[in-house]
C-alpha cells in the first residue's frame, strides 16, 4: 500500500475511534465527574496522544478478526 493510502487509513481509524471515545466519555466527564476546565482539557490532551498511538493497531486487528468472528459465530 502507497504511503498516502496508509496515512489515509490512518487518519479514518484513529478518528472514528477517537470520535466514538469522546462522544461517551467527554460528557461523562464533564457533568457527572464534573472536571474541571484544565482537568478537562489535560485529559482530552492526553488523551488524544494515546489514542493516536493506541487506536491503529487495535483498530487493524478489529478489521482482520472481525470477519472470522462473524463467520465463526454464524457457524454455529
């Protein structure tokens, strides 16, 4: 695969995870730990680093074992 096909594929998975981490835990965090605003901020921050770093591989390995998951699971 060329290098921009990578980071293309990069960037879709990295935030569609990341979207989808935020859309359930930014409002968690805010109005039921209620952090504060730095707080927050920090942790979006860090967060964001560690999902970019983390989100790709576990998001390749869903997309290669997600199919023999279903196949497996409709076998039974």
């Amino acid at each position: 695969m060329k290098k921009r096909g990578r980071l293309v594929e990069y960037l879709l998975i990295t935030s569609v995870l990341w979207g989808m981490y935020l859309s359930v835990l930014l409002p968690w965090m805010h109005y039921i730990i209620q952090m504060s605003d730095e707080q927050l901020w920090l942790w979006i921050w860090q967060g964001t680093i560690l999902e970019m770093i983390v989100a790709y591989p576990i998001g390749k390995i869903v997309l290669k074992v997600g199919p023999k998951i279903k196949k497996y699971c409709e076998s039974l």
